[in-house]
C-alpha cells in the first residue's frame, strides 16, 4: 500500500551532506527523514582508501565511513528509508516528493542532497581498475602517487587544475588531451605550460587503460590525427573531464547554473525557494569533498531548524490574536 511520510525536514540523498544535515536537524528535534536513492552513501560507498577525511590517523574505507555516519544518524533519531525519487513538488511548505513504487515524502523544509557524479570515459579497464591506479579525483587519490608518474586525462579547468594539483606529489605529470588546444581558462593554461614538471600529449584519446600487477600500468592511446596507437606507461590516471550534478528532479522548479548545479545563495545553502536548501556536491563545483559536504549540509541543517522555529512562531502569534 501507497504510504505518506510526514517530517519536519525531508532529506534527498544519503552522501556527507545529507547524512550530517540528518544529525544535526535529529538533534534540534526536526525528526528528519532521509530518502537514500540508488546510491545509499554516495560516492565514498565507492571510494576505497579515504586519508584525508578529518578525525581519523590511520586511512579508512569509504564504505566504512558511510556506514558509521549513517548509524551515528540513526542513533540521534533520523529515520532512513530506501526509495528512489521520481517527482517533486516544490510549491509548498509542505514539499513533497514522489518515490517510484508510489510512497509520497511530505517535509516542512526540504534538504537536496542529491549529489554529483565524475564523468567516465567509458573505456575497457575503467572500472575494473577503479581504486587500482584509475581515479576521478586528484585531491582525494593524489597523496597515494607520490613520487610515481601520473597521467590526468582532459582539457578544461578541472582537467589543468587536477594536473598542477599533482605535481605536489609527482615530478612526473602528464596531460591527455584529445584535440590540439586546451578549454581552459588562459591563466590555468599559462601556469601548466611554464611548470616544468607536467608535459602535454596532444591529439590523444584513451582507448583502454592497461592492468599489471598490482594495477595500472599504463593508457593506451589512439592519435587523433594519424590514428596511431601507443600506451603511455603511468601508475595512476585521473579522469577529469567533469562531473553531472544530480538535479534532473529540480530543473524548472529550481534556477541551475550553466553546469546544471543548482544556485544557492552565496556563503548559504538556500536556494531560490524559501525552506529549499541544497547541499554537498549538487550545489558546489569548486571543491567536491566529503568535509566541505558535511559542512555544507550541518548548514542546511541549521537554516532548516531556523525556517521551522521561524514558521512556527508566526503561526503562534497568528492564532493569538
């Protein structure tokens, strides 16, 4: 049978953001429910090694961490519920959202924090060797290649960004690029150009990355040009061709930016609509890590708390007189 769900502050998504916005708005009373979606914890469920998430001085697992902050939620009170959102409605308080088998999500204050996903080349080796020399993510994976030649595959201002990233880890740096010129914005591209430590391969696009043991142990590349193959040999490679904020839900009921993330107001989780406040990585294209997640979503949290406690005194006050 179709059940409504009613809450205080209704949650999308179950990463950092969400996850730390459900401990705190437990906390403040707002008996949060969090709707996990088809990836319950987000990206570190596929994140190997994590050494940079604060707290921890040996390295954990993602899927360990995930799971710790989810009991952590639990245990202050926050209700979990697996479903996957098809439909929202945004013209409240209440905010509802729809799940596929007909569940309907009722939250006086909505939290999105639906996440983003790294875009993937979608070449053989890939995901087999995932967490094994191939990753999305320079600053989460870099600290694992030190002193090791690296590749960083792209041409935009995450693909440059990431390569001069890495260099403080490697003095051997190399950039895949698939045309002869670079999207990026001319300043990053000045500084790779003059750093002695990253090189450019043009007109190269990734056939399929190579296993060894152990790992990775190299990119095998087609010219572009010539239709010449060759592997460059590498122990770590970063795709950084970008990422796909989860906001196909909010589109035309929430203002996107030309990347599709949503638009909140600077310094602030609040979206365009009052008591609609979006988190984590569907919000932020700058920094994409777990700890600026989690801060982001305790901020949710707090104006969520601040929204109700505001609503419910003018009803108060309202009914006085």
């Amino acid at each position: 049978m179709m059940t409504t769900h009613t809450t205080k502050m209704l949650i999308i998504g179950s990463g950092p953001a969400g996850l730390s916005a459900a401990i705190y708005g437990a906390r403040a009373g707002l008996e949060p429910i969090v709707v996990q979606g088809l990836q319950p914890g987000g990206q570190l469920t596929i994140t190997t090694d994590v050494e940079n998430y604060p707290g921890f001085r040996d390295v954990i697992q993602g899927p360990w961490l995930m799971q710790e902050m989810q009991a952590q939620a639990e245990h202050v009170g926050t209700r979990m519920l697996w479903d996957t959102i098809v439909r929202v409605d945004l013209s409240g308080p209440p905010f509802r959202a729809y799940g596929d088998g007909g569940d309907v999500y009722e939250g006086e204050t909505l939290v999105i924090a639906t996440g983003a996903q790294a875009k993937w080349l979608g070449v053989p080796g890939e995901q087999e060797l995932s967490g094994k020399g191939v990753s999305a993510c320079a600053t989460c994976d870099g600290f694992f290649y030190r002193g090791k030649k690296v590749v960083v595959i792209g041409g935009g201002n995450t693909a440059v960004e990431e390569a001069l990233y890495l260099t403080n880890h490697s003095q051997d740096v190399t950039l895949i690029h698939r045309r002869d010129s670079l999207r990026a914005e001319k300043i990053l591209q000045d500084r790779l150009f003059a750093h002695p430590n990253i090189k450019v391969l043009w007109n190269k696009a990734v056939d399929h990355f190579v296993g060894g043991e152990g790992g990775l142990s190299g990119v095998a590349l087609t010219d572009t040009v010539t239709g010449e193959s060759s592997v460059e040999p590498t122990q770590g490679a970063f795709v950084a061709i970008g990422h796909a904020p989860a906001t196909e839900l909010f589109k035309g009921q929430l203002p996107v930016d030309d990347g599709g993330y949503l638009i909140v107001e600077p310094g602030t989780p609040k979206t365009a609509i009052s008591g609609v406040f979006a988190c984590g990585d569907v919000m932020d294209h700058t920094y994409r890590q777990a700890v600026t997640a989690a801060g982001t979503g305790c901020m949710a949290a707090l104006d969520a708390e601040r929204f109700v406690a505001l609503r419910h005194h003018e009803a108060a006050q309202s009914a006085a007189y």
